[in-house]
C-alpha cells in the first residue's frame, strides 16, 4: 500500500503492461493461498496457534523481517518469490488467533467476510480498470487517514469501547478500499513500476486486501455480538 520505489526497467508498450498486470495477480493469488495455509497449519496445531496468540510482538517481527527482506531484494528472482511466500505464510500464522476467535465467537464469519472481501475487491479493480480518473491524489490522503486510523486502534486498545470499536473497522475497510484502489491504478495505468516490479506491485495490493478482509471481519463480528 503506497510505496514507490524507482523502476529498473521502465514498461514501454501495452504488452509489456500486461505481463506486468499477470505477473502481479497471478502472485497477488498465490500468496493469499499461502497465508490460509499458514493460517490452516497455525489452527491445526495448538502450540502454535498459543505461540502466535501469546507473542504478538514477536511474531510482528517474524513478519518485518520477510517484508523488509522482500522490498529490498523485489527484483532478485527467485529470492524474491521465496521471500514473498515465507512473508505472506508467516502473516497467516499470525492472523490464525484472530480468525479462531472471530469464528468462535460469530461461526461463519470468517467464510462471510471472505466473500465480501474478494466482491469487494473485484468491484474496486474494475472501477480502477474502467474510470479515467487520476487516482495519484488518493495515495498521500488515505495515508494520512491510516496514520489516523492506527493511532484511533492504539486509543481503543486502552479504552476497550466495542461501538468506537465498530466504528475504526468500518473506517479501515473504507481507507483500505481507497488504498486498493490507488495502488490498482498504479499498476494499470501509472508509470511507478518497471517491468521487474510485480513482487512490489504484488505487496502493495495484497496488504490492501488482507487488510480489508481483517477489518471487513472485525466489523462484521462486532456487529454480530452488539
């Protein structure tokens, strides 16, 4: 989500925009698949489904370390995919607490809010795709209201409110779904990525959507247990 980084290889024809497009969506799916994995394997196995609810802190620097990685090493192939793979499991297994609650809580959730996160994300690309709109105003106005948006979590973290809760998801899923949009528009029609730069390309877009799906899940259970 947002970050920009200068292209090796600038893309130069419509063919070359469309390997570029394929590369990152084809990847962008590949790594949502390894994340249920590693959220599957971490929900299997009770060790470390306690492990990753009881060290939030280091399994956020598991998950940093693959990141940092990822970007610095995005046009190394295939260092890049391995890394990219080992991130997106990693984020699985961390998010495996989360979902276990959610559907303890609210059975079917999970399933529900999947449905609507992948609607949701199909609607947002096509807009992307068709509008003639330029979207580079977005990038720096729904980052501000992410910075807005994390420091509101910290906030309720201490106050535990469940409405103020409900209203943070609802904002999140709005701020992400901008930022999807953005960085969709991005890769279809910007000149930010070069040829080399699908695994960035494929970052961006996938924090995008896992984190409209966490948010689209914490709206939907908070509102289930009001």
């Amino acid at each position: 989500m947002g970050f920009s980084y200068a292209p090796a290889v600038q893309v130069r024809s419509g063919e070359e925009r469309a390997t570029l497009v394929r590369r990152t969506y084809g990847l962008v799916f590949l790594s949502v698949l390894t994340t249920i994995l590693g959220a599957a394997f971490a929900l299997s196995q009770e060790p470390v489904l306690a492990a990753s609810a009881q060290h939030p802190f280091i399994m956020m620097a598991c998950l940093f370390i693959p990141l940092i990685m990822v970007q610095r090493s995005a046009r190394e192939f295939p260092k890049n995919l391995i890394l990219t793979f080992l991130f997106t499991f990693v984020e699985g297994v961390f998010i495996a607490p989360f979902l276990y609650v959610a559907e303890r809580s609210s059975p079917g959730v999970v399933g529900q809010a999947a449905v609507l996160t992948f609607a949701a994300f199909g609607v947002l690309t096509l807009y992307a795709l068709v509008s003639k709109r330029d979207f580079s105003a977005w990038g720096s106005f729904f980052m501000v209201g992410l910075v807005v948006l994390v420091i509101a979590s910290l906030i309720n973290m201490f106050v535990a409110s469940a409405a103020a809760g409900v209203w943070i998801a609802a904002i999140g899923v709005m701020i992400f779904s901008g930022l999807l949009v953005f960085d969709t528009w991005r890769l279809l029609r910007s000149g930010v990525y070069g040829q080399d730069d699908y695994v960035l390309a494929t970052v961006a877009i996938y924090l995008d959507l896992l984190n409209m799906f966490l948010f689209i899940l914490s709206l939907l259970g908070g509102r289930n247990r009001r």
